[in-house]
C-alpha cells in the first residue's frame, strides 16, 4: 500500500517536514557532543606531549681507574770500570747486599804497583818542592823552576788519587741497598769497561707507573692514596709521588708514579696492578647515556621540564660511564627529566608533561 493512499499530500509534507527537523536536532546533539569547542581543540593541538620523570642527585664517590706496571723502587746495573778476568763471586743472585759491600774482586792487572808507584812519585815530589822553596830564599832557584816544581807535585797527586780508584774499581761494589736480581759474569770471565756484572734491585718499596688521562690529572694531588689490585687479588696501598707536567704527545695521557712498601719483598715487580684512585664525592645523576644530546652550541645535556612547563636544556659533565649508565654533574638537585620526547621539542617551548610509567 502506497504513501500517497494512506496519507493526503498535505498530511504526507508535514509528515517529512516532521521527520526532516527530528534529523537535524539529533545531528546537531551528537557534533556537539563529539567534537570540543574550536578554542579547546585548538590548544590540545598546540601542545606537544613529552614524558617524563623526576630524577634526584645521588651522593657519588668519583674514582679513576686504570692499569698501572709495577717496578723495583730502584733498579741500578753495576758495569765494569776496569779491565780485567773475575777472580772470585762475592754476592750471587738473591742475596741482599747492603750498599758499599763488594760484589766480586777482578785480577790486579798491576793495579796494586802502580798505586806504590804513584805513592813514593809523590813523596818525591814534595821532597824537590821543599828543597827548592829552601834553596828560593838564597835567590839559587829560579821562579819558573819553583813554579814547574809545584805543578810536578800536584800532578803526582792526581796520579796517586787515579791509582787509588783504579785498585778500587777492581772490586765493584754495591750502588745500593738492595737483592741481587741477576749475575752476568763468572768467576774466571774477562771483562772490558761498560761490560755489565750484576743488577741490584731495590723491592723493599715499589713504583707504579700508569698514565691518566688530560681530562682527569687535574683531580690528582701528590700524596693521594691509591689502592693497588694485583694480578692475584691481593691488595696493597700506595701514595702518589709523582704526576708528570707534560703529556705524552701522541697520546695526551699523563704519567704518574705511585709508591708503595713492600716489606715481605713480595715477587710482584715486573708485573701489571690495576690502580683505584678515590676522588672527592659529588652530588650527581645517574641517567642513561641514551638520554644525552648537543645543543646548537655543541654543549653536552639533558632536556627537562621547569615548573611552568617550558622545555629547558641542561648541559652536564660526564664524570664517569660504564654499563650501568653516566654520572652527571651540572644538574639541578632535583628536576623533571624528558625522558621520551625531547627530539621533537626545542629549549623554551612549552609542552604537556606525562609522567612515565615506573
């Protein structure tokens, strides 16, 4: 059945005028409800969205560490000054020799008569001289013949002094006090000047060496404590005693000597300790070096949010960085850190903090 049979055409138009209206007020109601007033919408648009968190400073103990070579405190070769075969051993490798005490005795070679030589030259001499300053004051002796006289006499005593050592040298002794740490000769070995007989080493106390970076010597004092870490986990302490004051060109690293006892002469020289050097505590954050970036001017930080929502950059001293993050200094004690978002946002901008889920 038709429309148009059941209604008149006047009933029908009002019908749809009816239906039409109903239409437009429920569209109207549901846009109102669906969409925010233009103003509204507006400003959500404007506001970027960046999460964050609020990072607190810790109390942290800043520390260098490196690998250091361990070395006696003193270590001198002793070298032949004279020529001659070795007569007999009077130190062998091992033992503790006190400075002075004699290593081992080489041949005369005429030694012992050229110093009774050089002995009675002299005697000689002083007699000449003193007859002549007797024979001077009866105007029977020349002044030039006085003059060459004297100069004989002192020439003697050079001699006598050369002869001295000479008969010295031929029994080598001990630079230091120390241990024998190698024999390069044998009784019945001929020797030449410079050749070398024994090394003395001196272990009682020990020499670090390490190099630390330009970044970090300026923390370093002479005196500091060092706790040293050998190969075998056995601790020892030191003290630093010597910080170079120039880098080595090629690598900008600084030497550094640290002394340590070594009482019970332990056998670590030669060997490689790890150096722990304890710096002065700082207040710092540990944040994840993925939270790191460069301002325009190059400067290292971490974006934040102020209490008035506005993005802030921060630039940080990293002092130190491992598995476990980076410490950072220069930070506020307390702040909101864009942990996700700071890419898109720039320095004074304002932004819609989100929390991070913990």
């Amino acid at each position: 059945m038709s429309l148009s049979k059941v209604f008149s055409p006047v009933k029908l138009a009002i019908v749809l005028a009816l239906l039409f209206a109903i239409w437009l007020l429920i569209g109207d109601k549901k846009s109102a409800q669906d969409e925010p007033p233009a103003e509204q919408q507006s400003a959500a648009q404007g506001l970027p969205k960046v999460e964050v968190k609020t990072s607190n400073a810790i109390e942290w103990q800043n520390e260098i560490i490196t690998q250091g070579q361990i070395e006696p405190w003193q270590a001198v070769t002793v070298s032949a000054q004279v020529a001659g075969q070795i007569d007999k051993l009077l130190a062998d490798q091992g033992q503790s020799v006190k400075q002075g005490q004699a290593l081992l005795t080489l041949s005369d070679e005429g030694r012992s008569q050229r110093l009774v030589q050089s002995k009675a030259e002299l005697n000689l001499a002083k007699k000449e001289l003193a007859s002549a300053k007797t024979l001077k004051s009866s105007r029977l002796v020349a002044e030039t013949e006085l003059s060459r006289l004297l100069s004989a006499q002192e020439l003697a005593k050079a001699n006598l002094v050369a002869a001295q050592l000479a008969l010295d040298y031929g029994q080598p002794k001990a630079p230091i006090n120390g241990v024998i740490n190698r024999r390069y000769v044998d009784a019945g070995t001929y020797v030449k000047i410079g050749d070398p007989l024994m090394d003395v080493v001196d272990i009682d106390k020990l020499k670090v060496v390490a190099h630390i970076p330009q970044q970090q010597v300026q923390h370093l004092k002479n005196g500091q404590d060092v706790e040293l870490r050998l190969l075998d986990g056995r601790l020892m302490a030191g003290q630093i005693s010597f910080i170079s004051y120039a880098a080595n060109a090629s690598t900008r690293a600084y030497t550094i000597e640290v002394s340590a006892n070594n009482p019970s002469r332990s056998r670590v020289a030669g060997a490689s300790a790890t150096l722990r050097i304890h710096l002065p505590k700082a207040r710092v954050h540990r944040l994840s070096p993925a939270l790191l970036s460069l301002n325009d001017e190059g400067q290292l930080g971490v974006s934040g949010v102020t209490d008035d929502n506005t993005v802030r950059f921060y630039p940080v001293k990293v002092l130190d960085l491992d598995n476990n993050g980076a410490s950072l200094q220069g930070l506020p004690d307390s702040f909101r850190l864009i942990t996700l978002g700071a890419g898109f946002v720039q320095p004074g901008q304002t932004v819609e903090p989100v929390e991070a889920k913990q």
